[in-house]
C-alpha cells in the first residue's frame, strides 16, 4: 500500500458528484468538490429515484432521512385533484366565452383524462370519441367525453393491461362515484380521482374501464395505488407496466434539489471539502497525475489531484477537454419543464395529453407541467426563458388560450443521446451526465449517474490507495456504458412513441396491447426500473453479478440482521464461515447464513453486487483478489 495516498478532485457537485464524494471518503481520500454554483439549483428537474437507486442510498443510511420528504410529496400529488366545474345539459364543462379548451389527440395515458371511448371486451383501449362502458374484461375506458353522460361502468373481473382480477387498492370510481368494491377498484385506469383514502369517490361523469391501461382514462390518485403506479413508472406515457419480476426497494419521490441537500450534509459529515463558486477553467495530465486550472471566488489558482473525474452535467468541460469520444443523435424536439400556475387548469387536464402541437404533461404536483415541440432542438439552449416563451409554446401545443403565471421554475431541454466510447482517459475519468446525455422520459438520467457513482467509488479508492491493481478501473465503464446503452435506446423509443400523428396512435395502439404478454411487459418493465440488470462478470451462476435482494438478511449469534445495514462502511461483505485475514480491512465478514440462502456464502461488493457464491467453481481467493486486491500477508 502506497504511504500517501493522492487527492481526488471531483468537477460537479450536483447529486452524482456528492455521491461519489461519499463513497471515497469511506475509504479515507481526500476528496475535493468543485461545484461552480454558489447554491444548490431548485429549479425542477428530477422528482425521484427508482428502486435499485434507493437500495443505494439504503445501503449507506440515507434513505430515512428523506422519507419525510418523499410523504409530503406524495400528499402534494394526493392534493393535486382535477377541477370539478359546472357542465352543461349535454355534459361538456363549461368554458368562458372566447375560450378555448384542450381537446387531445390520440388521448391521454394513464394520468390524464382525455375523451375515451368504450373499452372492448378483450381489454383494449377505448377510442377517442367518449362515453361508452369500460370492457367486461378490463379496457380502458374514456373520462370526461364531450356527450359522455351518465353513470360511469363498472370494470370487469379480468383485468386489461397491467391489471389484475382484483384490481389495484384506491384506483377509484371511473369518473362515476365510488368504486364498488372495498378496495377502490370498481373503476380502472378510466377512473376518477380518488377522494378518500383508499382512492374512492372519483368525480362525476365519463365512463370506466376495468384495471388495464390503455389510450385514454384516468387513473385515480388515492392512497396506494398511486403509489404503485408511480414505483411501477410508464413507457413514453403508456401506463400499462406491472410490478417488476425482481425484488426491489419502493422507489423515492423527492425533488432533486431535496436529493442534493442530504447528499451534500452526508458528504461534508463524511469530511469532503465542497467548494461552491469555484469552476474548473483546463487541466492537463501525465502519468503521475492532473493539474487544475481553477477560478475561484477569490481568482485563479491551480490544484494538483492523483485523479480527476468529470460529474459535471452534459456539457462537461472535463470530457470536452479529455478529448472523450462522444457519438450519438442529435435532438428533435424542443422541451421544457416549469412550475407555474395556469389560470384555467381545467383546459389543460392532469397527466400526460399527446395533442396535435405536441406533448403537454400537467403534474402530477400542482403547477408542475412539461411540454414537447417535435419540431427540433432548441435554437438557443443558453438563452434565458422567458415566461412568454413557454406559453407561446403551451398553446402551439394544446391550440388552448390558457395563461401562465408566477413561474417559480424554468428549465429548457432536447433529446440529444450520446454516450463516451469510454468512461476514462489515464486519471481522468466520467460519471453520470458528462458520460451520457438523453430525455428525461423515464425519469432514468438521476438513478444513471448514482449508479455510476456507486461503481466507480470502491474501485477508484482502491486503485488510488494502492491495494488494487490499476485494470479494476477498466471494469467501470466495461459494467456501465452497456447499462447507458439501454437507456439512450429506450429514450429515443419513447421519443418517437410520443410524437403526434395517426401514424404514433396505431403504434402506441399495438404497443399497449403488445404489453399484454407476460413476457414482454417484464422486459419492459424491468429495463425501465433498473431491476434487472447484471453485470458480466464471467459467470454462470445468475446471482452472481446482479445487486442482493433489498430485504436480505443474515441469522447470526446476535439476531437476524439487514445485509444492507451492514454495509454502511461501504467495504465488501462476506456472509459464511471463512478466514480471510488478508483482506480484512478491506472487505467485512459475518458469520452466518441468509434465510433465502442458509447452505450458501455470499461475497457482496461494495456497490452491492455479488460477486461470489459457494457454487462457483472460482475459489473464494480469487475472487477476492480480482475484486479487492492482492491480500497483506
């Protein structure tokens, strides 16, 4: 082991930046964070993390600290319930004069209410023109159709996409009253907001589908349900994907900006040195290290590390001055996210509203909205926004005269995907952002970056304190840029799953009913969250490479214990009886058995990966050699 161990300086200290912060504090380096803003960005931008990501933070104690949090935002969304205005004779709302309301195209998915028709039998969706009954076997009905009329129907008892004979708990009455089953599913993906608890008394009008999800409808917002349809997330507004087939932690719903704020005390508990205002201007390397070229609060200066990594966002400096290979495609639309208020929110329903301008999204917090021109990128993405900028582009899209006011967030964005040939460059290495860029459709770019902070912490602490070999580093970007690959593809799908037009609607109509297969709807379901993925690790045996179940736990002499309570020291965990001493200060033993696993030893990276069982024909050793080292002897 070297005697002195190099700094490493971190450009970005956004979430992936103070993650990875964290990590190699756990290991002892002196980490430095350079972070040109002066204050943590409260603009809008991510509104949660998914399960894996949750595990994650689980795993160093952090998530009990924002769950807190994450209730009061799912109150905020509880709270955010659709206008109830007067309709007249023939069941239209009423309008002021010279208005003019949103009438979608190709409907609204899942969480909006656009006009449906009757759901067929066979549980597909309803169409466009609104009012007839949900099908017996659970399609989707219509929520608010202009001559929709009368009591809502009932569900039938089989369930369409994503649904099942039970049906989800507080899914609600279908635009109709009350679900008429204990649990709130009397109703469907056409249903109405739930007023209770448990999603009951949805509002009056519309018809209903039963609990499958197709074009049009509305999903009730009460109690679990929402919950579930949030963990179990959408495909380009197509809310059809069911549970995931592996074990997961329930996702997160906080703003970044509250994200930011826990990452940012943890790390500077941890004893990372943050520095706002301060912006990396060049740098250079060679084989002992990097010099930094710094502007600072109080002028320039230079700063010496034995590593540089590069979290700083898309347009990173660090990557573009590596001279990193960065190919990809270049946007087609022009976005933006914001929160504001909307004086006729009726106009402009809850959910996701494929119209003929565009995309409009209101929600699923009061005020929040996003909208999407696919008519190219932006001519100016460094151009200030301006209020009068994102109504222009509001009523293109929904051909409405709704008005905004009181911005409290702006944000502008494309669908650029690109992906760096390789995350590292001699001692200069990418994480998050400055590695690949994408939509944020999916809300998959946050979980991304954390997950490449995780990866690359241990290995890079190790390599920089000497006790591993530099080719651990190669295995970052060999376990990581796959992963990105799957996400800049599946952000281009939903891309043009999205776009207006007769041509989308029968995609997305044969899409939905594709999602219908067991199969297919897993895959999907399981790429989006992030649940499946396995690393190649050189091995037959499928735990191997894939993260621990996050309710794992471990029977030892003091009590049954959580295995991921025992990794808060961000070190390798070995559950079974062996004597490793060589590698005892780098990797945690607990004898005992796990309750899934009682004749099996696990080795468990730090990333939470496993990286060795009893049944690998590799021995124990050499696993620990390859992924931590040589042992002191």
């Amino acid at each position: 082991m070297n005697t002195t161990t190099p700094r490493i300086v971190i450009a970005g200290g956004g979430p992936v930046g103070l993650m990875l912060a964290s990590e190699l504090r756990l290991y002892g380096i002196e980490t430095i964070v350079l972070e040109r803003l002066t204050e943590i960005d409260r603009r809008t931008k991510a509104g949660g993390i998914q399960g894996r990501a949750a595990e994650m933070l689980d795993r160093r104690g952090l998530s009990d600290p924002l769950q807190e949090a994450h209730e009061r935002f799912m109150a905020s969304i509880k709270m955010n319930r659709p206008p109830h205005p007067g309709a007249d004779k023939a069941g239209a709302p009423n309008t002021p004069a010279g208005s003019k309301a949103l009438a979608p195209s190709g409907g609204n998915d899942g969480l909006g209410n656009a006009e449906g028709g009757s759901g067929e039998p066979d549980g597909r969706a309803g169409g466009e023109t609104g009012g007839g009954p949900g099908g017996p076997d659970g399609g989707a009905g219509g929520s608010s159709g202009s001559a929709g009329g009368g009591e809502g129907h009932r569900g039938g008892p089989g369930g369409g996409v994503g649904g099942t004979s039970s049906g989800a708990g507080g899914l609600g009455g279908a635009m109709s009253g009350p679900g008429d089953r204990p649990d709130g599913s009397g109703g469907g993906l056409g249903g109405g907001t739930g007023e209770g608890v448990d999603g009951t008394g949805g509002a009056a009008g519309g018809t209903g589908g039963g609990p499958g999800g197709g074009v049009g409808g509305r999903v009730g917002r009460g109690g679990a349900a929402m919950a579930a349809l949030m963990r179990r997330g959408h495909f380009a507004g197509i809310w059809a994907l069911r549970e995931s087939s592996y074990e997961t932690a329930p996702g997160i719903f906080v703003p970044q900006h509250v994200l930011e704020q826990e990452l940012e005390r943890h790390a500077i508990a941890l004893g990372v040195e943050l520095r706002r205002g301060h912006a990396i201007v060049s740098y250079e390397q060679d084989g002992d290290g990097v010099t930094l070229h710094v502007e600072g609060p109080d002028g320039p200066y230079s700063l010496n590390a034995g590593w540089l990594v590069g979290a700083d966002g898309g347009r990173s400096l660090v990557r573009k001055q590596g001279g990193f290979a960065f190919p990809g495609t270049d946007g087609i639309i022009t976005g933006y996210q914001a929160v504001v208020e909307l004086d006729d929110p009726e106009f402009v329903p809850r959910g996701w509203n494929r119209c003929p301008g565009g995309l409009m999204v209101n929600g699923p917090t009061p005020g929040r909205i996003l909208c999407v021109e696919f008519d190219g990128p932006p001519a100016d993405r460094d151009s200030e926004i301006t209020l009068d900028e994102l109504q222009a582009a509001v009523r293109r899209i929904t051909g409405t005269t709704v008005t905004l006011s009181s911005p409290t967030s702006l944000t502008r964005f494309t669908d650029n995907a690109r992906l760096a040939d390789d995350y590292r460059s001699g001692r200069v290495l990418l994480a998050g952002d400055a590695a690949h860029v994408h939509s944020p459709f999916g809300g998959q770019g946050l979980n991304l970056g954390l997950g490449d902070a995780v990866n690359l912490g241990w290995k890079l602490a190790l390599v920089a304190r000497g006790e591993a070999q530099d080719e651990l580093l190669d295995t970052y970007t060999a376990e990581r840029r796959p992963i990105a690959e799957r996400v800049l593809d599946n952000t281009r799908a939903q891309v043009a799953l999205l776009q207006p037009g007769p041509h989308t609607d029968a995609l997305r109509e044969i899409f939905t009913r594709m999602l219908d297969f067991d199969d297919a709807n897993a895959y999907l379901t399981d790429l989006m969250n992030g649940a499946g993925i396995r690393y190649e690790l050189d091995s037959r045996t499928d735990a191997v490479g894939r993260s621990f179940a996050f309710d794992l736990t471990v029977n030892t002499a003091e009590g049954e214990l959580r295995v991921a309570d025992l990794m808060r020291s961000g070190r390798g965990l070995l559950i079974g009886d062996h004597d490793i001493a060589p590698w005892a200060d780098r990797v945690d033993v607990v004898s005992g058995s796990s309750p899934k696993a009682p004749s099996c030893s696990l080795l468990i990276r730090p990333d939470g990966f496993v990286a060795w069982v009893t049944e690998e024909p590799t021995p124990l050793n050499e696993a620990l050699t390859r992924w931590f080292g040589p042992g002191n002897h």
